[in-house]
C-alpha cells in the first residue's frame, strides 16, 4: 500500500470528527491530558513486553493525540501541526551540531553533554528544567540523575555509589529506632535515591526491573490463590504459614522448568 498520504489523510478525519462527532467536539487539552497520560502508560507496557503488534498500535493513538492537540491549537491560533514538526526538525539539527555543523564528538556521552550544553544557550536557567514536575517519582530520581552527570555531578565508580546506599540504609535505620515519621520517609526516598543512583552504575533500568518483580509477584500469587483453591481453600481462611508454603512451592515449581 501507499502510505505516503497517510498523515494528510488522518489530518482530515481529525478535522471531519472535529465538526461532526458530538464527542470529538467537546474535548480540550485539558480532557484530553488523563487520556493521553493513559496511552503513554499503554505504550510503555508494550515496550517492556517487547509485543511489538502492540507498540505500533500505541504508537497510532498517540499520534492521533498530538494530532488532536494541534487541531486545538490550530482553531485557538496558537499552532498548527506543521509548525510542531517544523519546531521539532529546528532543534534536532540546532542540537546535533556533529551532524549538522563542524562540532566532533566521540561518543555518546559528548553528544549527551552538548545537548545540555545547547539547552544552556537556548534560554534553559537549570539542567533540570527540563525534567516535569508530574513525572513519576522514580522515573524522575533516574533523569535528574542522568541529567546531572552531563555537568560532571557524578560518583567515580560503583564502590562509592555501594558504600553510599550502604550509608544511607543506615541512617534510615537509625530514623526507625528513634521512631521519628517524618525523618523516617525522608531517609527512605534517601535510599530509593541511592538505589536508582546504584542501578544506574551497574547497567540496570530501575523501572523496568522494579515492573519484572511486579509481574513477577503477580504471576507467583496468582499461582498461590489456583493452588489454595484447588485444595478447596480461600487464603481468607489459611495461614501466613500456608500461604508462604504454598508460596515456595511456586517458586520450587518455577525453578525446576
């Protein structure tokens, strides 16, 4: 098939469910914002499941939403959809000068901190301002960490990092024994912090490993509840005991394939 008129087809549809769909019609950035954050969420399940029939369908209604924004702000004239790719092609050659210009890079770190570095000369007042203030604590820790190192803020090696969530499990530790809530949760997200500073240093996504142990979980308890039924049993009525040996007998079960 012939998809290079696809985008100009879907500008249409947008433009005809615009003016004759009674729903279509009703909706603003605002409406549309929980339902764009949902997409978001669907897209990144099929990235972690590498489901990649499900990706490309993800990738469509996002693509329908950004469409759906530009349609707004083209009937409130703030922006087109041609001038959000016009703006996005301007910074990607403004900020790949080893492409575009006679600036020589030699790995990806240089182009990481020259992107920074052009961010600065753009008007950016911080190397954080980039990151939004509603984006998920963890996913956050992770980019204002990455973010940071492209300035040089960064521990040497993954000794330091180890014997820093060392140092600060302690003091979470001693926040406990003194029984003091607000220091409590202070020293945890210290802990969390340093953890995702660690996974970084080790070569691990923290989200995505934190998202494996949840499927994880689910996975082995929904075994545990077929097992407690199949013995006639509701996990209502057993045991911690029965249940953590049904657990091991799951985790027996998945070590043994």
């Amino acid at each position: 098939m012939d998809y290079s008129k696809s985008l100009e087809r879907l500008r249409k549809i947008m433009d005809e469910l615009r003016t004759e769909c009674p729903w279509d019609k009703k909706q603003t950035i605002h409406t549309l914002q929980p339902q764009t954050l949902e997409e978001v969420y669907e897209l990144s399940e099929t990235i972690t499941n590498e489901d990649w029939k499900g990706l490309k369908e993800e990738l469509g209604d996002l693509l329908l939403h950004i469409v759906f924004y530009s349609k707004i702000g083209s009937e409130q004239n703030k922006f087109t959809l041609d001038d959000v790719i016009e703006g996005v092609c301007n910074k990607l050659i403004n900020r790949h000068p080893h492409i575009y210009g006679n600036v020589k890079v030699e790995n990806d770190t240089d182009v990481k901190q020259n992107w920074e570095k052009i961010k600065q000369q753009e008007g950016k007042k911080s190397v954080l301002s980039g990151v939004p203030h509603a984006m998920p604590a963890l996913i956050k820790a992770l980019r204002l960490q990455e973010k940071t190192k492209q300035v040089g803020f960064e521990w040497e090696n993954t000794g330091q990092v180890k014997a820093k969530v060392s140092e600060e499990m302690e003091e979470l530790y001693e926040a406990v024994e003194q029984s003091d809530q607000n220091k409590i949760e202070g020293e945890f997200g210290d802990v969390l912090f340093a953890l995702i500073n660690y996974a970084r240093f080790i070569n691990v996504d923290p989200e995505r490993a934190l998202e494996r142990t949840n499927k994880k979980f689910i996975r082995r308890f929904n075994m545990v509840e077929d097992m407690a039924s199949g013995q006639g049993k509701s996990l209502h009525d057993m045991t911690l005991w029965e249940m953590d040996e049904l657990w091991n007998k799951v985790k027996e079960t998945e070590a043994g394939k």
